[in-house]
C-alpha cells in the first residue's frame, strides 16, 4: 500500500505584547531614528507584531503553538515520533541543545522520539514540511511534528528603521501523519549560497565572545528581486509535479514578508489575490513562523477546507527557497 502524508493539525502562537506601528514610531523616535506609521504601512502592509517578554525563549513559543495542532490532530504528545523545528533564533547560542530537543522537554514526551533544528531562515517550515513528507514516505516515522518558532525582536537593530519595522515574533505547527489518501502533492527545495550577503545575521562566538554586530542584515531591494522571481518559479513547479493547474489551487499561502511581495508573486502565479492567505498586516515577518501562522488562521477561520489545494510558498537567508503544494 502506498503510503501518504497529511497535515492533520495546525496551531499558532503569538506572544501576548501587541506592538503597534505608532507605538514603535515612538521607541525609535526616542533612540533618535525616524520613521513614521505612513512609510512602514506603504512599504511592507505591516500595522503592528508581537513582542516576547524577555524570560521567553523559541521553544515556549513553539510549545504552544504545537499544543494547539495536537489537540486538533486528536493525538497526544507521545504519539508524535519525530520533531522537526525551523528556527533561526534557537534558545542556546551555538544552536545546542537543539531548541527542537527543548521543546520535545516542555510538551512532557517520554518516547525519545528524533528532534532536530532546521535553519533555512524564513524557508524552514517549508524545509521541514518536505522533510516530515519524506520520513512518512519512507515509513520511517508516522506522526511528525513540525514547528516554526522565531524570536526576531531580539536580532533586529532598532537604529535600522528598514529592517527593524518588518519583524515580529510567534509560532506555528502542523502534525503530518501518514496517510492511505494523498495530502502532500509535491515539493521542491532550492538554496543559493552564492547570495548569501543579503540576508544574514552578523555574528559569531569565538571563545564566549560575539564577533560582528550581533543583529541581523538584510538588504531590501535585492530580496525583493530574488523573491519575486523564485517565488513564481517554484510556485509553478511544484504546480507541474502535481499536475495541478492555478485555477486548482484553492489558496496561496506566501511567506509574510511583505505585502507587495506577496501580491506580485501571486500575479506571476495567476492566483486571484482574494485566495492569497495575509497575515503579514497584523503579526508582521515571523520568519519561518509565517507559513504556520497564517495557514493555521486561514484553517480556524474556515476559509481553509478539508479537500482544498493549499501552496505554501518562501524565501529566506541563504537564500533557500521553496514550495510545498498539500491537499488538506
């Protein structure tokens, strides 16, 4: 018998601390840079995100936000035997312990299931979706879950105003669990390393000192170049592995990077923008949390339905890209 993979749960977690456009306009304003509600609205969409207090790691949040999608997949923690967690801000420096074995501690897991970190930056929940689907394929694993968990407002430099407006924190989950019907219909993985400069985060230990600013790096413009093409170009293969024509995907589920981003890849890929799933606007750049997030909005809210045609696509430091098309 064949064996499939299904997302049969999801689940999303925000920090209480709603931060809005003006309250941020404010701290900056204080720290001596400018900006203004207007420029961060025309630029990226975003209104406001969410801060973590200072005692909350990665793995709280992920914890959480996996709570959610176990109690909608009807599984308990111990039936999960695998954890695959994309983060970019872990809880340790170094990345050890993994942030996924921490989170595998927090939900109470007594199994020794696997647990592993996956840094692909804002492309890691759609690493890890490719990864759980092709455990389950090979009938290695039955129940994976898999979470993106990002902690941003602690890597940002609050002095740049083009960068430090974009991100927020939160998490998101999905239980993939094998299945005798299709659920994931294709995926596809890229990465360029030759581009790495134009997003990354500026540090290094060398012996229990921070080399380099300690913030991460993004320049804007040439992202926007990047993602607008891959985006399209891996949107529409994963598309073609399937079979799938766009008038057949029920709704985009983009990386919420940037509104303008998103509508121009949406465009390319002759999806209707009123099937285009938007968080971004509220919750802000969650990083590899943002595909998570939103997907599990769009599924509470009803707007996401069992039988519909879901593409997930994003674009992160590396840069990686990818796309994941499931039928939910």
């Amino acid at each position: 018998m064949t064996i499939y993979s299904k997302i049969i749960g999801t689940g999303s977690y925000l920090p209480p601390r709603r931060v809005t456009n003006e309250e941020l306009v404010a701290k900056l304003a204080a720290m001596g840079v400018e900006t203004s509600d207007e420029w961060i609205r025309e630029r990226s969409g975003i209104t406001s995100r969410f801060y973590a207090e200072d005692d909350v790691l990665a793995s709280d949040l992920g914890v959480e936000a996996a709570k959610k999608a176990l109690e909608m997949a009807k599984l308990t923690p111990n039936d999960i035997d695998m954890i695959l967690l994309a983060t970019t801000t872990p809880d340790h420096c170094g990345g050890f312990p993994s942030t996924a074995c921490r989170i595998q501690d927090k939900l109470g897991i007594t199994n020794n299931c696997a647990a592993v970190d996956v840094a692909a930056v804002c492309s890691g929940f759609v690493y890890s979706l490719t990864m759980a689907d092709a455990f389950i394929r090979s009938g290695m694993h039955k129940n994976i879950l898999v979470v993106g968990a990002e902690i941003y407002s602690r890597v940002v430099d609050f002095k740049d105003r083009t960068t430090c407006v974009l991100f927020g924190d939160g998490a998101g989950a999905a239980v993939i669990s094998a299945s005798s019907e299709p659920g994931i219909l294709a995926s596809k993985l890229h990465a360029d390393g030759s581009q790495n400069d134009i997003l990354h985060y500026d540090a290094r230990l060398n012996c229990g000192v921070i080399e380099g600013s300690g913030f991460m790096y993004m320049d804007g413009q040439a992202v926007f170049k990047v993602a607008v093409t891959v985006l399209d170009q891996v949107g529409h293969e994963v598309m073609q592995i399937a079979g799938v024509q766009p008038g057949q995907v029920d709704w985009l589920v983009p990386h919420q990077a940037n509104v303008r981003i998103m509508q121009s890849a949406a465009r390319r890929l002759k999806i209707p923008a009123e099937k285009v799933v938007v968080t971004v606007d509220w919750t802000a750049n969650t990083s590899a949390a943002t595909i998570p997030i939103a997907l599990d909005v769009a599924v509470r809210d009803g707007r996401i339905k069992p039988g519909h045609n879901v593409l997930m696509a994003a674009i992160g430091g590396g840069i990686t890209w990818g796309a994941v098309l499931a039928r939910m």
